[in-house]
C-alpha cells in the first residue's frame, strides 16, 4: 500500500510503498478514505524538539480519517467489513483509574495514533476495535475526516454552558474556527473570535461569528458598547496557545466567568494569578476527547445542522501532500483533506 511516512530524523515526509498492516485479534482494519493534516502533523514534518523526543522512526503519521472497514479480527463484534468508520486516535491503557471510571482521554499511558504508532496517511490503518467509531451516513466524507479536531472543538465549547452566555475564542486556527460554529449552533448570545491574522478571522466571520477581531489592530473591548456586552464575557475558549492571548482573556472576562484551556503553549510563562484568583475564575485544561461522549455530541450536533464546511480551505489527492503541507505551514489555511482513493 502507499503510506506518507518519517523516514529519518529529519524534516519533510515521504510517499513510499509498503506492506498492507497486519492485525490482531482485537484489531480493525480500515481502508483510508479521506485524512485530514493536523498542526501536530506539521509539527512532525517540520521535525521540531517535540518531534524529535516523541516519535520514533521511521513512522507512518496522521491521525485524522473517516474510512471503510476491511476486515476485523477474530474477536472482533459488532464491526462488520464495508462500514464507514473514523476512529479515537488516542489508545489508552484500559487498566489506570482514569480509564476505568470514564476518564479515559487523561489516561496517562495513552500511545498517540500517528506519533507513537502506525497512523493514517495510507491506504490503510490498524486501530483496537474499542477504539473505532462508526460515521452516521449523513455525515460527508469530506466532514468526517476531520472528526478528531472537531472533537477537540466539541470537549472545549461543551465544557461549560454556552446558551445564552457571551462567548471569546481566542485563536482562528481550524478548532478555533469549529468552536465558534459550535457556540452559534448551540445558542450563545455573542460570539467574539481574536486572532492575529485576516484570513484566519475570514473563515470565523464565515462560520457566524458576531465579531472577528484582529487584536494586533483593535482592543476586543472597543467592541463591547456594541455588543451589548456589560461586565465582560462569560465563557472563553482558549484556541491559540499564547500567553498574549490567556493574559487577554483575563482581562476582558467578568468576575466568575469560565474558561476551557485547549491551546497548547510552547514554553511555560507568566500568568497574572491574582486576577484568577480575585475575579473568581473557572479553569479547565481540555485534553483530546472525551471518549466517547464527545463523540456522540460531534455526530448529533453536525446531524442537527452544524455546518463547517466553511472551515475546509483545501481538497487533495494523496500524491499532492506537499502542497497540503504547504498550505498548513503557510499559518492561513483552514481543514486541509487528502483523498487516498484517488491519485
Ligand atoms: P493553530 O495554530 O492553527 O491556531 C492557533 C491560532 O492562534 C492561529 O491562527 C494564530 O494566528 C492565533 N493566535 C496567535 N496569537 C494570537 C493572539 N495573541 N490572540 C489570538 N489568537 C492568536 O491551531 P489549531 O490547530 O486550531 O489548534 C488550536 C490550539 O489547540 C493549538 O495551540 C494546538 O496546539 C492546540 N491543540 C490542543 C489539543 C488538546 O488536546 N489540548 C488538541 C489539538 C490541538
Ligand atoms: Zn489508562
């Protein structure tokens, strides 16, 4: 099968051609149809630190797909050959607290699909059958491949309640921009997304952000007159990363407000605890998803009328995979999909 892997301890990928995976009794394999490149994936290819400590090589990566099932193993029930399935790309022990009180994306001994084993940039992928989840037909191809992200997008947004509430997402990025068509979706009053950059703001404004607010430009504030805003938001979601953004957040939420963490930082830095602690904050780090309740939201919110295909700015044959990791390192696109049924 064709497989886009890290042959050496360097940056850049290649297309190659290796043996069809085999798998075991517990196991499903999956024929590839569409995959989605992931910022972690750009990670990888540019072969950053993070790179270099966590991945072993050579590697076949990605961890965002929808596909079909093409066979199961000996033990596997209720997965049958031919079903469209997208698949939990975090594997958990199954065996620490966490995991067997329902608390299974804190898992401490998760193995990452794409970074600590064999991933999804190929025609085809190997996952435990626990970790397979089968896609409701009404979802697209093209949405399905990225159900990993959106899962991402779904445990932050439905961390705290969001009807009625006003709402800031920092950072446009894909999750980002998913997180505030999920805000609208489900009925938040004003939905304000900051960035740093036009394009990203664009995709934001496209999903039905209230204001897109370039921050090197505008002070968020400025805009609250208009909004009808009085004391500050009430719910923000952290999608950037950066302490310029956090420190931002603080400052324009009201007292008691709450905030759900995803966006990873690249180095520790300095908060301005006393605000948190004088302003009565709520803080939550959100890891991966929730398994599978998140899961069950995505697919029930996207067959409610969830619409993201605003946020899908590229569509690509497998072969064409520098041109998607262009686009993704380029910092502007959103959802980029390769199709690994054609080339
Ligand atoms: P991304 O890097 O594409 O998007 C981040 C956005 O933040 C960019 O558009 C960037 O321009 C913007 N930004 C930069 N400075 C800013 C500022 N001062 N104010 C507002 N925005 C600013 O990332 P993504 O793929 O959309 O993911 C979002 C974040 O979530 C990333 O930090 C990513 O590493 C993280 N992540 C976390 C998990 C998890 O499980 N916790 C999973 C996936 C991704
Ligand atoms: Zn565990």
């Amino acid at each position: 099968m064709k497989a886009l892997r890290k042959l050496r301890a360097a940056a850049g990928l290649d297309l190659v051609e290796i043996e069809t995976p085999d798998y075991g009794p517990h196991d499903v394999l999956i024929r590839v149809k569409r995959s989605a490149i992931c910022g972690t994936d750009v990670h990888i290819y540019n072969w950053d630190d993070w790179a270099a400590r966590t991945l072993p090589v050579p590697l076949t990566i990605g961890h965002e797909f929808v596909g079909t099932v093409a066979a199961v193993g000996a033990e596997v029930e209720g997965l049958t050959p031919g079903q469209r399935v997208s698949a939990e790309g975090h594997i958990t022990c199954g065996r620490c607290r966490n995991c067997r009180t329902g608390r299974a994306h804190i898992c401490a001994a998760t193995i990452g699909l794409g970074v600590q084993r064999p991933g999804c940039f190929a025609e085809y992928v190997v996952l435990p059958a626990r970790n397979v989840f089968p896609v409701p037909e009404s979802i697209p191809d093209r949405i399905a491949a990225f159900l990993d992200p959106l899962g991402n997008a779904v445990h932050t947004a439905l961390s705290f309640e969001l009807a009625g509430e006003d709402v800031l997402i920092t950072g446009a990025g894909p999750i980002g921009v998913m997180a505030a068509a999920i805000a609208r979706h489900v009925g938040a009053r004003r939905v304000v997304v900051t960035d740093v950059n036009d394009a990203r703001l664009e995709l934001a404004r496209r999903v039905g952000a209230d204001r897109a607010i370039n921050v090197t430009r505008e002070e968020p504030a400025s805009a609250f007159p208009d909004l009808g805003i009085h004391e500050g938001f009430d719910v923000v979601l952290e999608m950037s990363g950066k302490p310029r953004a956090i420190a931002q957040a603080l400052d324009l939420v009201r007292p008691g407000a709450r905030l759900a963490l995803l966006g990873i930082a690249s180095a520790p830095f300095e908060l301005p605890w006393n605000t948190i602690v004088f302003k009565g904050l709520w803080l939550k780090g959100i890891y991966g998803r929730e398994v599978f309740e998140t899961w069950y939201k995505m697919t029930a919110l996207l067959e409610s009328g969830l619409d993201l295909t605003p946020v899908i700015t590229h569509e690509l044959p497998y072969t064409a995979y520098e041109e998607g990791f262009a686009a993704m390192r380029s910092g502007t696109s959103g959802k980029v999909i390769l199709n690994w049924e054609e080339s």
